[in-house]
C-alpha cells in the first residue's frame, strides 16, 4: 500500500484522539471600497460586501470538511479595520455599522467577525477617538464583532496615551457586561506589532496591504504534540524533544494546507495563509499546558516554563514553515489563561501569576490573553499592565496582545465563567504597588533602538 | 489540471471477531467502491486495525454517508470505522 499501516493510524488517531482539528477557516474581506460620510449608506455597503463575499463561506467549510473526514471547528471573518472604513469622526456612526457587521455574520452563522479596529500606535485620529468612543456600546450590544487596537510598534514605540485611554475602555466594557463577568472584554485584544493576516479570534483584522479577499487557515492540535512527546518518553534528552516537537508541527501544517488550498479554490479567492499555532481549548487534552507538563514541569508556571515554551514556540515554527511556503498569521503557541484546562489549575494553585505568564509571553504567541483579574483595579494599574506587555513585543519586534478582563465585583479567590470556548477562569492577583504617576506622564516611549540590543 | 483521484483509506479498529473484513467489503461493493489495497493484522492480543485503499470514483456516496454505512455495516461489533481523503495522507507523510 501506498501508506503504512502505522502512518495511517497515526493520521487517524491525531484527529480521533488528540483532537488535531482546522481550528478555524478565516475569510478576509476587505472594506477599502466601502466607505461613505452617509453612516447608513457606508452600513449598507459594508452588510451587502460581507453577505456577497461570506455567502458560501459555510456551506463551502463544511464541503471541504467532509470530503477529506477532516474536522473543521469554526467559520470566521475577518474585516479591513473600521477606523479606514467609516470616515466620519462620531462615534454614532461606528456603532451604526458595527450592528450592521453583526446581523450580516449572524446571517452567515459566522460565531466571531472581527475588525472593529483602531491603529494608534503613534497617535490618535479623531476617527480613531470616535472608534474608541464607540467600542464599550458595540462590545456590549453585538454577540459575535470582535475590536482589536493597536497601540504600539516597534517602529514607531509606545502610545502611552492610548494605553491609558483602552484601560479605561476595557473597564467600562467590563461593566457593561458585568452580568456575564464582563465577557465583553474577552472580545477586544491590545496589540504591539500586530500581524495583518490572523485568523485567530478575537484579535483577527483584514490589514489594509491584503487582497480584495483571501482565505486564511488556522491550525491547531496541542494534543498531537503532547502525543508525540509521550511516545518518546521521559529519557529522550531536549534536542529530541524538539525534533518530536517539529515533525508533529509538520504533520498538522501539511493538513492545514490541504485544507487552505481546497478552501480558496472553492470560494474563488486567493489562499492567504497558514498560520500554525497551538491553540488550546477548555476540552480535556487539548492543551498547551500539558505539553509543557509532558516535557518535565510539573506545572505550567514552574521554574524553566520560560525555557520550555521558547523549545517549543521555536520547535512549532520550524516545522510550520517546512511544511507550507504560505505560512504566516502568528504561528506559535498560545497560552491563554481561561481556555487551557492545565493552565486553569496552575492559576487555581498558583503556581502561576501574571509576572510569570508576563515572562513566558516574551518567548511566545501572544500575550497576557484571557486573565481574569479584580475589577477593583484601577485603570492606572491596568494601563501599566498593558504597557508592559507592549514593551516586551516593541522590543523582541514580535506580536504581543493583552486580552485581560478586569471582572466587576470578583476578587482574588473568586472565579469567572464565560463558557464555550472561552471557559473560565480564577481572578489572578495584581501587584498593588502603585504606577499612576508614571501612567498620568502620558505621551508616547519612543522606539526602541534596533541595534546594539545587548 | 490533472483529475483528482478520489481515492479513499478506510480504518477500522477495535475488538476482533469473525466476518469484520467481509461485512466491510460487502458493503463496499454494494456501494460500488472499489478496494485497491488492504491491510490488517492484530494488535496486542486482540485489537483489530485494518487499514484499507480504495476507489470511490463509481460510487454517488459522499465520504460521510459512506463513513455511516460502513459504522452501519458493523454496528452489533465494538468497531469504529473512520473514511478519510488519501490525499490527507499523501500532505501528512509525504514530502
């Protein structure tokens, strides 16, 4: 036979077993030719664009699902960001548009659309302000618009205004939503250096050098990694960890890329990108924190989980790229609090804290990302929170993001729940040493030499 | 552009009994697919793997209804039978 019998039951246990999936097919649609000062009428372009373009979407994921017996979990789309869309600086027209946006995906049974989009890492718009204004409403009052600001860059340093201005954004959102332990923050991500052609949620946009539309593939399998680490054995020393490691990446990347290429071909659109990255979810095995427990920590947080998670990032990208010459998006391994099952019990234990996850984010995809906090922490705090995590991307010139929900009325001790894919988490304590005067300077920390970084 | 193949590797595993392959095989020449190549054999003590290649070219089934009457074919047995693509597997092993 043209394939071994181990081959095939390997392939057939990845996806049965370990739950490799295509995480997510991503369609990015661009907005540039929908814009209009009339806020109904930019509403109306914006809905018929989407619905024109998304209206095979569906059906055609799960076509291609079903004709290779490869699971495909999510349909998404991802959108030109709004603030080079809507050219009206008041925020009634933002939120006008993002219902519209929400109706056309709930209309294509898209669960997240993102795009809701600002990009102020070197100074503000009064479009973006209006954006801004906006982003607690249209967080609050739409189910599946995904928001996403990017607020620093290697290029061009940090917006310490903005980081300011989203803390505070990001409380209110919260307290809008404060009945479902401020889910609304669990839709808005804070970028340093963000990438253009993500399909992850929730910080997908469609980023204004891209095509009139393209497909983009997210692939993921945490637990055919961690399957590939077991087979090895305790004894096998680290350079054959990380061999493992990118022979398993490979594999999963091939799949994506078949998948990718049929999509596009389906919908008549380009193939914009694979982005292989270890996404977990709440489900039993599917997750990066037990891949870090394989490798010889006790739990994720421990001393060498930065170490680890570098082998792994690294070892993750190395395979990915050998296997598609279209792999782009993030491509790496994300640890969000909330949806990893190990990583959930590490914060209960505390064996892990924000200080640690802040180290581990400087080694891999992408940030602080779903961390639950007390909603008692002021928005000084919060913005030198956000700062930080910013510093760490301007610096290693790499993508960082903050998704951290600020839950009103929960403290240390106290739990959220937000169910589905993005599954709960303990509230984690924040350092009470005050950074307000150093927040209130405001302005904007310039770029960061590119040279004798030593 | 070349026709694609639609050429399909059938698994099926679990406990061993007698007449697995046959039901599997009858019920694929009901359906008009063509098997090209089959492989089986005994793990451990008594699990049973098969892993067949064959032809759906002539069959009007899509690869979930063939999926469910495979599964169908053995459902008195604790047997799981999965269809996939071969082409997942030629992405998968082959460079």
């Amino acid at each position: 036979m043209k394939f071994s019998s181990e081959e095939i039951l390997e392939t057939v246990g990845m996806i049965a077993e370990d739950k490799l999936d295509i995480r997510t097919v991503t369609l990015g649609i661009s907005l540039l030719d929908c814009a209009d000062p009339d806020p109904a009428a930019c509403a109306c372009k914006v809905r018929e664009k989407i619905l024109a373009k998304g209206e095979k979407l569906s059906e055609k994921t799960d076509f291609v699902a079903n004709e290779y017996g490869l699971p495909i979990i999510n349909k998404r789309i991802s959108l030109t960001p709004l603030s080079l869309v809507v050219p009206v600086a008041d925020p009634a027209a933002f939120i006008e548009v993002a219902m519209a946006v929400d109706k056309a995906a709930e209309h294509l049974g898209v669960d997240f659309i993102g795009g809701f989009t600002a990009m102020i890492q070197k100074g503000v718009t009064a479009i973006d302000k209006a954006l801004i204004a906006a982003m607690p409403e249209v967080l609050a009052t739409t189910r599946r618009f995904c928001a996403s600001v990017v607020l620093a860059s290697t290029k061009s340093g940090i917006n310490m205004d903005g980081c300011y201005t989203m803390s505070r954004v990001m409380k209110e959102t919260a307290e809008r939503t404060a009945e479902q332990d401020g889910i609304g923050c669990a839709k808005l991500v804070l970028f340093a250096n963000p990438v253009e052609d993500n399909p992850f949620m929730a910080g997908a946009f469609y980023g204004p050098g891209e095509s009139e539309s393209s497909i983009l593939v997210g692939v993921s399998g945490p637990g055919a990694v961690r399957r590939a680490l077991q087979n090895l054995g305790p004894d096998a020393d680290l350079g054959q960890v990380a061999e493992a490691i990118k022979k398993s990446a490979f594999k999963i990347t091939r799949a994506g890329e078949l998948v990718g290429k049929e999509m596009a071909n389906q919908l008549g659109v380009n193939f914009g990108n694979l982005d292989l990255s270890l996404a977990p979810t709440p489900a039993e095995g599917d997750s990066v924190g037990q891949i870090l427990e394989t490798m010889g920590l006790a739990m994720p947080g421990a001393p060498g989980s930065t170490a680890a998670l570098m082998m792994l990032n690294d070892a993750v990208k190395k395979g990915g790229l050998f296997a598609s010459s279209s792999v782009g998006g993030l491509s790496g391994a994300f640890i969000p609090v909330s949806e990893d099952a190990s990583m959930i019990t590490a914060a209960k234990a505390g064996a892990i804290t924000i200080e640690k996850l802040e180290a581990m984010t400087s080694v891999c995809s992408v940030g602080l990302d779903m961390v639950a906090i007390p909603g008692a922490t002021s928005a000084e705090t919060l913005a030198a929170l956000i700062a930080d995590e910013m510093a760490i991307g301007c610096v290693n010139n790499k993508t960082t993001a903050v998704r951290i929900i600020p839950a009103p009325g929960k403290d240390v001790g106290d739990f959220v729940h937000f169910g589905g894919l993005l599954g709960e988490a303990p509230i984690m304590a924040v350092s009470r040493i005050s950074a307000d005067t150093f927040v209130k300077r405001g302005g904007r920390i310039p770029a960061p030499l590119q040279s004798l970084t030593n | 552009m070349e026709k694609k193949k639609k050429h399909i590797i059938v698994t099926v595993i679990g406990k061993d009994e007698v007449g697995i392959v046959a039901k599997i095989a009858t019920t694929m020449a009901q359906h008009k697919i063509n098997i090209i190549d089959i492989n089986q054999k005994i793990l451990g003590d008594e699990i049973f793997a098969m892993t067949l290649l064959a032809d759906r070219e002539k069959s009007d089934l899509s690869l979930p209804v063939i999926t469910a009457k495979l599964n169908e074919s053995v459902k008195n047995m604790s047997l799981k039978v999965t269809v996939q693509d071969s082409e997942v597997f030629q992405y998968m092993h082959r460079v």
